[in-house]
C-alpha cells in the first residue's frame, strides 16, 4: 500500500512537472513569434513604417478584419488596405509555417499589446478560420 502511494505520489510530480514546462514553453510564445516574424516591417512597438508599413498598434483594421487575420497571416496580403483612414499598398508576405496553436498566440499578443485590447482568438477559432482560408 505504501508503495503504490509513493508511486502515485511521484507519478504526480513528474506529469506536473510536465505540465509546467509545457506551459511555460509557451509563455511568451506570441511575443517571440512577432519578433522573429513581424517586427522587422511593423516595428518592435507595432507602429509599422508611416506610409508605407501599417500599423498593428492601436490599429481598426486587426479589429474590423478579425475573421481574415488568419489567413492573412499564413498567405500574406497583395492588395490595397485601410488601415485608421490611411490606404497601403505594400506587399506582405505569409508566414505559411505556423501552426494553429503558434498563430493563435501570435495573433492573441498583437490583439492584447501596441495599444490595442480586442478579444482575444481559442485555438479553435484559428484552426476554423484557417480552415476557410482561400487556396493560393
């Protein structure tokens, strides 16, 4: 009986120590995936480059767009946008690589930091809209 219980007890350790470095392997994920992905056109502080690069900060356009995020994310965009009442026409590539749950947290960091408080994506709504995105 004591064994089991010794057993069971370090059984409990090990999957919350699992469990903790899984979580902690994603805490911060959206921020690092916006480094290496996004910052060198819309700026560390999500202020792009005026005229030319839109912003992410404070920006009507990651709200208005919500459903389309997704897939402009993974496909890129090559066509005017609106964004806070200015036109850009500036080619932006996709980032194709991104998984589901990556791009959740990227897009979750964007729509929480640079100013901007928009609800926030569950996986489940990402895997779905990527799901629909147009084939390229």
């Amino acid at each position: 009986m004591r064994r089991n219980r010794s057993i069971a007890v370090v059984a409990g350790f090990f999957a919350l120590a699992t469990l903790t470095q899984c979580f902690t392997e994603k805490q911060n994920q959206g921020q690092r995936l916006y480094t290496a992905n996004c910052a060198s056109c819309h700026m560390e502080d999500g202020t792009g480059l005026r005229g030319v690069i839109p912003p992410l900060a404070q920006s009507d356009y990651i709200q208005k767009h919500r459903t389309q995020l997704p897939c402009l994310v993974r496909h890129g965009i090559n066509r005017p946008i609106v964004v806070n009442g200015q036109e850009y026409n500036q080619e932006m590539p996709g980032v194709e690589a991104l998984r589901a749950d990556e791009m959740t947290n990227l897009l979750n960091y964007i729509q929480t930091n640079f100013g901007n408080s928009n609800e926030r994506y569950t996986m489940q709504q990402v895997a779905e809209l990527l799901d629909r995105c147009p084939s390229h």
